[in-house]
C-alpha cells in the first residue's frame, strides 16, 4: 500500500462522538499497514483541556504497552478557528452553558479569527504536531460570497499562523453552516466556487509558512461526481509539484481505523494524478 501514514484521527477522549480506544487503533492501524501515525483530539477552546489531558494519559499508556511504537506513533491535536469575541467570552465565563463547540451565534461579523491555545499548554500535554480546522463559520452573512470570504480567511489564518503544521479537510463544511447555503453541500461544488486568486494565495501561505496541505479520505465518506473529484486532485497534484507539502488524515471518529479510512480510494487516486505519497508529511 502506498498510504503509510495517517495524522488526523481521533478517539474517544475527543468531544464530538469520536469513539475510538487507542487499543483498537494501533491494532488496526499494524493491519492496515500503518507505520507512522498521530491522535488528534479536538481542541476548540480551553474546555476541552480535560479532554487532551485524558487522551494524554492513553496514549503514555499505549506507549508503555507497546514500546516499539515509539517514534512512529505521536500526539497531536486538531486545533479549530475561533473568533476573539467568543474566547473572551469563554474566558471571563460569560456564558448560559457550557459551550462545547464554542459560542456559535451572536458574535460581530468579520471578528479576528485566533487559536485558544499557549505555549505553556503545548509544553504541558507534549504537544508534538497541529493540525488546524475550519468548523465553522464566524458571524458572516449568508450569501454565497461572504461565505468563501469568511471561509478562505480562516484557512489563511492557519496557513499563516505559526502553530499549524497540517491544514486540515479543506473543503469539509459544518452541517450547521451547510443550512444556510445548501446548495453547496457537496464539498468539490464548493471548491469550483473558489476563485483562482484564493486558491493562489492558499497555496502560497502554505509554502511560506512550511504547512502540510491535508488530503482528507472523509471526502470519500458519500459519493461525489468523478469529474468534480479530479478537479480536486488535479489541484493538490499541481500543488505538490509547486512544492506543498501533502498529508494523509482519515479524520476518523469511528470505533475503529478500518471502517473509516477509504485509503484504497484515495490511492487510486494518488496514482492516476502521479501524486507520490513518499513524499507525505511525517514526523
């Protein structure tokens, strides 16, 4: 199998319904041909600090388990843009309940987008690699423009932002965001939306900033058109050629990495648009 690495998957200490023990994925993982992996729990404000605590925990267990994953098996996170507005709210507790996936409604339109992450945090859990998410929109109107407006800022700022090292599901779109611009549920009618000056300058900040482009075997998860689905990896082919790093993530929330990954499809793919997975980011 060409695919021999996965960075973005997560098990059940993430806090969206992921539900997969580290037992199941390194076994699956081994089977699959997996050699060089990552756990990447969600992280979207500073509530979720117990939950990359407990995954921590986990995974120092599975390492003491099984000694010879170390060095091929990491721990990461998958970091999402929030808004200023909402991780002030979120830190002077200025809220009703509890908001699990931060403060969605009600923030000021074009807000600074920013990670709730430190230093301090990274040093404390061992953080060894970032990948950043887009998972929402930020308080932006409704129309079809600002929507790529609002959704291109974000990958900007993550392409750009020091703490990323994989830019993750480019074209994935929140169901909740999806009701306001239906017609673009399918993520590929999405990216031929995207003018040819944003997918520059993307491409762009990528290369400056040394941030891995995600292919995300998540767009195999329901059927696509097959033209739409060579725009795409015609795309990240020319991509490599211009010197973007590529990197494998499943995004897998399913209790186990085989019924989730769709590798075979994506290496189909990879070898029809000469796409070499060799060159794959890995730590």
């Amino acid at each position: 199998m060409a695919i021999t690495s996965d960075w973005h998957i997560h098990t059940k200490h993430s806090c969206d319904g992921a539900c997969m023990e580290y037992e199941a994925l390194v076994k699956d993982a081994k089977e699959l041909g997996i050699k060089d992996y990552g756990v990447s729990d969600h992280y979207h404000s500073r509530l979720q600090e117990p939950d990359i605590k407990a995954s921590r925990e986990d995974y120092e267990k599975t390492l003491e388990k099984y000694p010879e994953l170390k060095g091929h098996f990491h721990f990461g996170l998958e970091l999402s843009v929030m808004s200023d507005w909402e991780i002030e709210k979120i830190a002077k507790g200025d809220y009703t309940e509890p908001p699990l996936w931060g403060i969605r409604m009600g923030g000021p339109e074009n807000n600074a987008p920013v990670y709730d992450i430190t230093d301090e945090f990274i040093e404390k859990y061992k953080i060894e690699y970032i990948i950043g998410g887009v998972h929402w929109l930020l308080y932006c109107k409704s129309d079809k423009e600002s929507i790529i407006k609002e959704q291109h800022k974000q990958y900007m700022f993550c392409a750009s932002n020091p703490k990323t090292d994989i830019l993750a599901h480019y074209l994935w779109f929140n169901p909740m965001d999806l009701k306001r611009w239906p017609e673009m549920e399918d993520p590929c009618k999405y990216h031929l939306e995207i003018s040819e000056t944003m997918r520059n300058e993307l491409v762009c900040a990528l290369k400056e900033n040394n941030v891995a482009f995600e292919i995300s075997s998540g767009l195999f998860m329901k059927e696509h058109p097959t033209t739409l689905l060579d725009e795409y990896f015609g795309w990240v082919s020319d991509m490599q050629r211009s010197g973007v790093v590529l990197s494998m993530g499943s995004d897998s929330h399913a209790e186990n990495l085989r019924n989730y990954c769709n590798y075979d499809k994506v290496e189909e793919m990879l070898k029809h648009y000469k796409i070499d997975s060799s060159k794959f980011f890995c730590l």
